[in-house]
C-alpha cells in the first residue's frame, strides 16, 4: 500500500496559518507540518502543535533566506545575512553570496532552529526547508549530516515536472540530494508532488497530483502545501501570493479525501516510510 504523507509547510508563520494548518490536520488529509523556527509566530504555534492531534508528523523548515531574523546573533552568522542583519530574502539572492557563505556558521544557525524546535517538546521525523533551499549542494551537505546527528530520520526531496530550464535543475538537483541521501541512510518519499504549483495547490490542481502519483506506481509520496486561514492580516509582510485559504479548502474537500481512498492509498507520515534504509 502507498504511504502517502500530505505536509503543511510554514508552521508558526502567523497565527492564521498556524490555525489554518491544526484544522487541516484535524478536519483534513494533512498528516505532517513543518515548523518554521525563525517565524514571529513560533512559541504560541509549539505549544498548541503539542496538543494536536497523536501521531501527527513534524519536522524542521529550514531557513536561510525570508523576511524573519535568524536565531543566531549577527556576529556568529556574518557570512549568512546582510549590512542589516537579515537574511537574504529569497534563493536567488543567497545564490549570489553563497560561495561567501561559511559551512560553519550555516550549520550553526540550522542546528538552532532544529533544537530551537526540539526544545519546545516537539519529536522530529523529517526535515525540509524554506525555498528549498536544501536542493543546493552546500546545504545539502549540512542538513543531511545535522538529520543523521541528530537522529533525524527523513528528508524531503522536491521534483519538478516542468521543462523549462528551473524544472530540469530541480530535477538534477533533486537526482543528487536523493543519491546523497541514501548513502546517508536518511529516508525520503519516492514521488514528492507540490512544487511546480506551490501556494497554488487548490481542488482541482491536487486531485491532479492524486492521479500523478497513482499512475507513478510509487511506494510512497509527499504532497507538500501552505493551508491557511482567509482572513490573516500578519501575512501583509509575505508579498508571496499564495493562495493559503484555497489551499485550506481543498484538503478539507471530502472529494479529496475520496480520491486518497480510491487510490488505496494510506494517509501518513515519515516515520511510516518503508524499510530502514531508502
């Protein structure tokens, strides 16, 4: 039987988002969240995913670039922020400093946020991260090494099935992190659907993705999305254009869920992936 883990991404981004996320994961087809450790929203949003519902799937979204400070102070990140102390704000402007980027020091500020996560009582099973931003080699290193640390037992590897020329390098990119992955022994979803329409991921786009992965003949699938509530004015400061209250709806649509079922497919989380080893 496919195990198919369905994951909300941006935990404690706001309040709505965070509310957004505990009603899809209560009321919905969403099985995991990852919590994002640098949002405003954190303390508030841990102590509530502590009280979700049991057997619920939590990770770590990695960040090195958005509109939220880093944990760490400036002077032990230097490498990793601007004049003004913040992180680049998407993956394009890290792409440009990343040869200047220390190891060290992007290892220091993930390892906080995970323990930053941890602290707060929460058991990790994956990890994944803010743009992706774990496909580039660099950080694929560090975040692979700080899973197998930590006893981290899964990653996310994104795809693409666009063809334009993005597509093919999340595709390559994608093919690298899944080889390194293995010889790491770190687990990850064979089908990962989500990216190509990420913050877009409504009814009918994820009914779409439903068939995808029956017709892939896959052991197990990640459907990554960004529920959120409608009314939220804290996300004024995300200029992403993400469609959080469609993304609600569709996860809580009983047609989805009736797809998942006709499928065959059981509805879990990373700590239900097959075997020991990917």
């Amino acid at each position: 039987m496919v195990v198919l883990i369905v994951n909300a991404d941006d935990y404690g981004l706001t309040r709505g988002v965070s509310r957004g996320i505990l009603r899809a994961l209560r009321e919905g087809v969403v099985t995991s969240a990852s919590v994002l450790a640098v949002a405003p929203g954190f303390e508030e949003a841990a102590r509530e995913l502590r009280d979700a519902p049991s057997g619920l799937g939590v990770g770590v979204h990695l960040a090195a670039v958005g509109e939220d400070p880093p944990l760490l102070p400036v002077s032990r990140i230097r490498s990793l922020v601007g004049e003004d102390g913040r992180f680049p704000l998407g993956w394009r402007a890290f792409l440009l400093r990343a040869s200047r980027v220390r190891p060290a020091e992007l290892e220091a500020e993930l390892a906080a946020q995970i323990e930053r996560v941890r602290g707060a009582g929460l058991a990790l099973d994956h990890l994944d991260s803010h743009q992706h931003l774990h496909l580039l080699p660099k950080v694929r290193t560090i975040a692979l090494r700080l899973a197998k640390r930590l006893g981290i037992r899964g990653i996310r590897v994104p795809r693409s099935g666009a063809g334009r020329p993005a597509g093919l390098a999340v595709w390559w990119l994608a093919r690298r992190l899944a080889g390194a992955a293995a010889r790491a022994g770190i687990l990850h979803p064979e089908v990962c659907e989500g990216f190509d329409d990420s913050g877009r991921m409504t009814r009918d786009r994820l009914l779409a993705a439903i068939g995808r992965i029956e017709r892939s003949g896959a052991s197990s699938a990640e459907i990554l999305l960004h529920p959120g509530e409608a009314a939220d004015q804290e996300r004024a400061r995300y200029a992403w254009g993400y469609d959080w209250d469609g993304e609600l709806a569709a996860v809580l649509d009983p047609d989805v869920r009736a797809a998942i079922a006709r499928a065959g497919f059981r509805l879990g989380t990373y700590r239900d992936l097959p075997g020991g080893t990917p």
